[in-house]
C-alpha cells in the first residue's frame, strides 16, 4: 500500500513513527519489546532468523533486522525508542546507533554533538532551497488544511 | 542508555562534560528545597517501557499508590519507588473526564527515566523522594501526539482539579521532554537553540500563541523528537497567563540532544484572596534522554 501524503514527508533524513507505520511495523516493535528479557535476548542470539518467525514480520521486515540496517527498519514502521533495545542486546550504546544511522563514525558523531549538533540550515526541507536570509522556512500554503490551524 | 541517567548512577555528575549540565540545575533544586510542595504532577512519556505498541494512551493518568522504576533493559534504574496520590489523582480524574479530556486512568505502572530522570534533577538523589508524585504520560512517541493546544487546555482542566479539591495543596507542575532533539535517521543529531530559545521566551510570555504551534514545525525545526516538547504546554496551561519566569538554564548538548530548563511561578501568591491553589509552578525540562 502507498503511503498517504503528510506535510512532515517532506523533512529531510526522518521517518516519522505515525500510525500508518505503528500499523505497518507492530511485528518489528513486538519484536524488540520482547528483547527487554534476558531469556529472549539469549533466544533470539542463538538462533536470529527462527527467533524472528515468532513475530508478524514481512521478508523486507526480518531482513532489515538481520543486517541491522536501522534506517531501513524505522521506514518499515520500527520506531526508534523499540530499535534502540536491539542496539542494546548488541551491546552498542545509543550514540553508537545514532553515528551509525547517519552514516557517521561514533567519533565524529560525538564530536559534531560537543560542537553544538547538526544545524537545522540546510536540513529543514527536502524540497525547498535553503533560506540564508530567513530564520524559518514554513510551509504555508502547502495545503489548505494546514494553513488553516496557525492560530 | 538515557545520558543524564546513566551519569547520574554511574556517579559521573562531576565531569566535566557532566558537569556542565547538572550546575545548571543547583538553582533549581536550591528552588524545589524552597518551595516544599506537597505534590508534584509530572508530565512526562513513557520510552516503550510500561507502554509497548499493545495499547498507546494518549494521556495516562497514573492513580495508583505507587510506581516502580521500570527495568529499561539495563535494570531498574537506582531511584527510590515514586509514591502517588491517589485521592488527588483519583480526583483530577473523575474532574477532568467531566471537562472532556478522555484520560486513560492507570492503576498499575512503572515508570522510566522520562520521570525519574527530571526528580533527579530537581530533588537530587535523596533515599525518599520529598513528597507524593502524580505521572501524567503523554504519547509522544507515535505520530500524532496531542495537540499543544489539547495539552495547554488539559492544563486548566487540572488546576481547575487541584483548586476544587477539600484540602489547599502546593503544587508544583513538571512538564519534561524535547528540547531539541532528533536520535533517528539520517537527520539525527539535530540541535536548533534559536528555535529552543524562542520556545522559552514565548513559553514565559505568550503561551496560548505558541500552544498552536503545529506539530510539523517542531519536527522541522528542532527535530523529529523535538515533538515531545508539546508536553510543556500542560504546564503552562495550569499556570495563570501571566508569570514570573524565575529561572532559565540552557545548554547543549547532553549526549544527544539539548537540554533546556525553565521555573515559573504565578504571580499572585500569598495575596490572600480566596482560596486560589497556589500553584509554583514549573517546569522542568529536560533533556535529554540518550
């Protein structure tokens, strides 16, 4: 099924959790709550891909979680908070998950953090050019709807 | 591992990295000794710990006598139990459902580092927190969270609560979570404190403006989790529309994100007049979580 269309579908580099994906990725995140006890985190290393077959997951789904590819398992409906407790049963720390989801090393990571983190210029919308002059881009006008609510 | 949790089991408060982040909040706790509430209401979320995908309330009001800190994987975190308030909770409840705010009422509940980590940072790590607790979890976690203008009217619906209760209570109100932050995706790491700045001002200044704020704005310009600073608006809700701002720490970064902090406190107090619920109220803040 096609994604709806969402004015946030236009902010770079992000996979907003809403309730398309909280449908889509329930196996995904089922999966990770069950890793908080110790019994499965040793079930699921013994075996990765029978521990798996537990879970409502689709091919896509447990491929995602096999290669640990955390981008990829965001955009099928994992959400970050249930993600981060498989980085966890593998021993990584948040940060680690974080550089590896940017496609950063933890050092620079941790040292684009010390320097103050990503700035927001340049990273605000996919389609709209970068404003040197202007604060805020804001998406007016996209849609009637949306316009509407700025009270 | 929530950061500022982490630091403060691992007795790391007095690095330097750390260090900058806890001096900031001296005042605060300096503040909360002064101020002795009789109850605190903190509003806060929950990190897929008492709440998986299974079931996700908007707003959960925890009712219950006590609540455990959750075990995030790594153990309970080293905090005492949170002890509750029933009668009030109960109270705010049957209260605010009659106001049209639909609540979830939870009578069984463990708590996480969302909570626990801001009490750290206000009471320090003392054996027994100082007073009775009422958790008000907020989803935040899956899109859409409630409106911020959902989250300032559940505000007034609680003082009008507090204030309509048998016995006079200080209380103080917490809101927590954001401010920047983004710790998903390709676009993690983001840090805006223009945007957490303004936040601030307007928070003091003009809050029923800045509660219309629309949830796009706060993922485009201060990160995809920045979202969870909706949460601040039941704060502010609860407090009288003008107030005294008494005190305001920011800093980046705490690990991931950045840390923003703020104390207000309404104006009229100890006027005298009728029985207005005094209500210190505040906010903290927070940050970060990873």
């Amino acid at each position: 099924m096609t994604r709806a269309q969402h004015d946030y579908d236009d902010i770079p580099g992000t996979f907003v959790f809403d309730a398309e994906r909280s449908r889509q990725g329930y196996g995904i995140n089922m999966f990770c709550m069950s890793l908080m006890k110790d019994a499965n985190r040793k079930a699921f290393k013994a075996n990765e891909a029978e521990y798996l077959k537990k879970f409502p997951l689709t091919a896509e789904q447990s491929a995602a979680i096999l290669k640990r590819d955390y981008n990829r398992m965001l955009e099928l409906g994992g959400n970050i908070y249930f993600t981060a407790k498989l980085g966890a049963t593998d021993g990584h720390s948040f940060q680690h998950l974080a550089a590896l989801m940017t496609g950063s090393t933890q050092d620079d990571y941790a040292k684009m953090m010390l320097a103050g983190g990503r700035s927001v210029e340049g990273n605000r919308s996919k389609t709209k050019k970068p404003s040197p002059g202007k604060a805020k881009s804001k998406p007016k006008g996209r849609s009637k709807k949306g316009s509407k609510r700025r009270g | 591992m929530p950061a500022i949790g982490a630091a403060i089991d691992n007795g790391k408060t007095e690095q330097p990295y750390w260090q900058r982040v806890f001096a900031g909040f001296e005042k605060s706790k300096a503040w909360m000794a002064k101020a002795k509430p009789d109850l605190v209401i903190g509003v806060y979320n929950d990190h897929a710990s008492a709440f998986s995908v299974e079931f996700i309330p908007t707003f959960a009001l925890g009712c219950a006598a006590e609540f455990p800190p959750a075990d995030e994987g790594w153990g309970p975190r080293p905090v005492p139990v949170v002890k509750g308030h029933p009668e009030m909770a109960s109270h705010i409840a049957q209260s605010v459902i009659l106001d049209e705010f639909d609540l979830t009422i939870v009578n069984k509940m463990e708590v996480d580092h969302g909570l626990t980590v801001p009490m750290n940072l206000m009471f320090g790590s003392p054996k027994e927190w100082p007073c009775p607790v009422i958790p008000l979890a907020v989803n935040v976690v899956m899109y859409p969270p409630p409106t911020g203008h959902r989250c300032f009217m559940l505000g007034r619906a609680i003082r009008k609560a507090v204030e309509s209760y048998p016995e006079d209570l200080r209380v103080v109100i917490m809101g927590t979570g954001g401010m920047s932050h983004q710790i998903s995706g390709p676009r993690a790491g983001l840090i805006n404190s223009k945007f957490d700045k303004a936040f601030l001002d307007n928070l003091t200044k003009n809050p029923k403006k800045l509660a219309r704020m629309p949830h796009v704005e706060y993922m485009r310009e201060a990160g995809a989790e920045g979202i969870e600073m909706v949460m601040w608006h039941v704060m502010r809700g609860a407090l009288d529309d003008k107030v005294n701002e008494v005190y305001r720490f920011y800093t980046v970064p705490a690990s991931n994100t950045a840390v923003g902090h703020i104390i207000l406190e309404n104006r009229r107090r100890a006027a005298g007049k009728g029985k207005s619920a005094r209500k210190p109220a505040r906010k903290a803040s927070r940050r970060a979580r990873r």
